[in-house]
C-alpha cells in the first residue's frame, strides 16, 4: 500500500464570521495519511441506517476557539461506544475534552493531535465527566493572558509554559502527589485537578479496555463494514476552505456556497481549483466523526477553476459526520429522511478516500 505525506505546514486557527458559530481548525496533520483502498469482494447494502447510529449519538459540542476538533471527535467517538456498550444516558453522558487536551498538549509546544494519540492517551489515563473537568473553549496566548490562565501559568517560562497555555493548566500536574496538589501554597496546588484525575483513573479501570491498539482502518470495505455495523469513525483529514464553503473560502478569493455550508455538504478539491491550490498554500486539518453512508447519494457543487472559469461537478457517494462546531451554523438545515440534525454534514466519498484517514476505537 502506497502511503503520502503531508507536508509540515505552518500551524494556526481559522474561525467563522462573527454571524456563524466558532469554526475552528486543527494544526496540519503531521501524521502519515492512509489514501483509502478498495477491495473488490467487498458486497454490502448501499448504505448504513444514519437515524440508528444517530441514537447513539450524545449532544452537539462546540470545540469553541480552540483546534481541538480531534479531541471532539475522539471524545464523541468514546461517547458513542460507551452508550453501545453500556447502560448510559445519551442525555447525560459528557465526557471532559479539556482533560484529553491537557493529556496531549502537556508535552508539546503546538497545537494539534490525531486520533492515535488521543485513543492512546484515553486509554491510559481515561477521562472524568465534563462537570468535574470543564472545557474552556478559548485559547491562552501568551501576548494576551486572562486572569485564569495567569494564575495557571504565569510563573512557567520556556516549553512548559507554552504547553500550560495550550492545555490549559501546569504539565506537571498529572505526576504530582495527592499531597503535592492539596498542599496550599504549593506551585502545584490543584484541588480540582486531583478530582478529576482520580476520577479519570477510576472510569479508565470500570469502562476503558481495548482489545487491540491497532486503530487504522486501510480499506474502504472495513470503513463500510464497520458503519454498516453501527460502529462510528473517526475522520482525519487535509482541510480545503472551498470544499467545506468555509467563509475563510471568501477571503482566500476561492469561492464558497453558503447553500452548502448550511446544509453541512462537504465537496471535493478538484486538482485545477482555485481552493487546491489555495488551501495547500493554507493548510490546516479536521477531524470528525463519521456515523453513516450512502452510496448513492449525489452531491452538486460549483467550483471556481484556476483558469477564472467556474465550473459545475457531480459526486455520487457519501459519509455522514458528526462534527463540533456547535449549532446554527455549518449544517443547520442538514437533513435526513426530512428530519433535521443541526451540527451534522456529509461529505463525498471521494475526497475523504483521497485526503483522509480512518480511525476506529476498539474499545470491549
């Protein structure tokens, strides 16, 4: 199997208009992308039942002003398997993402993760509830910090200060002693955090336990397989701003639909487009998750070529994500069966196999 890989790219966030909800990115994947392959025995029915694994689906987060969103689908995805696999509530399960980005970012100096680290780290060191831990969906810079994240990380300097600001809270913490953190006066001095991570030890040893910690999935038979089966994935992949009629799209001068945009329809970046050349001079990544398909379904969009010409493409095939950028926006007019999903999308088939990488979360 042929492997590519993206180029290291500068790394920052891209948000909405101020009228949309906040839609963040992530930092470029640096990770090896996987091109999805077909295997030709594959016979399956054309499509997964959207509305049954849609009843496994906990809230529409917003990963806020933070590139976060692979820590939204991996969460969402543990979310998922947890209500298949145990007797949650839908309503009520909310698992804390501000304690897998503390886990990822408290030895890193950059922004960004991927679903392989963050399953890693879910199983190492679980998670507590979003009560315990909440998230903060603003990001810590160091020109402009607010009064929390001074008390937080004020008196770091160098890495370990640039990796408080990212994750939000001092990387040492997750070593310190229980005395270390109630200790009052202490530069470690962290009541809650002691909480929540007690809390994320003690649901790791009730509910977290992988059969395996190989997580790629190479073929676009195991993808449909897996979905036909009710078995969410993750999605890892290169953004394109006109794909996803991103309003960056009309800064960049690429093009966007906001028809699209509200209905959560993800095109393709077709190799003569303005939004291919654009948006790899640009480059960012996203990450959701995937929660259905539909072989037949047909997706329209209009593209502005490289030659100033726009153009019309037709693409037959598709995936359906959940996604994390909150209501109202992106995909608030998403529909299936003529009920609406505010926050969901779909996205062609084609650009996924050809820019992505699928993850899935085998958890027992």
């Amino acid at each position: 199997m042929k492997h590519i890989i993206l180029a290291l790219l500068l790394i920052f966030s891209i948000s909405s208009n101020a009228s949309e909800n906040t839609a963040y990115l992530d930092a470029p994947y640096k990770n090896l992308v996987h091109p999805i392959e077909s295997k030709s025995n594959f016979k399956s029915l054309s499509k997964s039942d959207f509305l049954e694994m849609q009843a496994i689906m906990t809230p529409i987060k917003s990963q806020g002003s933070r590139g976060t969103c692979s820590i939204f689908s991996a969460i969402a995805m543990l979310e998922s398997m947890l209500l298949m696999n145990y007797n949650f509530d839908k309503e009520t399960l909310d698992l804390s993402e501000e304690w897998l980005e503390y886990l990822i970012m408290r030895n890193r100096n950059s922004d960004g993760s991927n679903s392989w680290s963050n399953f890693n780290a879910i199983r190492k060191y679980g998670t507590p509830s979003e009560s315990t831990l909440n998230y903060i969906g603003q990001t810590w810079e160091e020109s402009f910090l607010n009064p929390l994240a001074t008390e937080r990380c004020g008196d770091l300097v160098g890495g370990l200060k640039t990796s408080c600001l990212l994750g939000h809270r001092n990387p040492r913490l997750l070593n310190a002693s229980n005395e270390q953190l109630l200790e009052e006066g202490s530069s470690l001095y962290d009541p809650e955090f002691l909480e929540a991570r007690s809390e994320a030890f003690q649901f790791r040893d009730s509910y977290i336990n992988f059969s395996s910690t190989n997580y790629t999935v190479y073929y676009t038979a195991d993808v449909k397989r897996y979905l036909s089966k009710g078995y969410p994935l993750t999605l890892g992949i290169e953004f394109f701003y006109g794909a996803w009629n991103h309003n960056k799209a009309t800064e960049f001068g690429i093009g966007r639909e906001t028809t699209n945009w509200n209905q959560g329809i993800v095109g393709y970046p077709e190799r003569n487009s303005v939004d291919y050349k654009v948006s790899k001079e640009n480059g960012a990544g996203h990450s959701i998750l995937i929660v259905g398909y539909d072989d037949d379904k047909i997706v329209t969009t209009n593209i502005k070529m490289q030659d100033g010409s726009t153009k019309t493409f037709t693409y037959k095939g598709v995936y359906y994500f959940k996604n994390s950028w909150g209501k109202g926006g992106f995909g608030r007019d998403f529909e299936i069966k003529g009920e609406n999903f505010d926050g969901y999308g779909m996205i062609t088939q084609k650009h996924a196999h050809e820019h992505g990488s699928f993850y899935r979360m085998p958890l027992r």
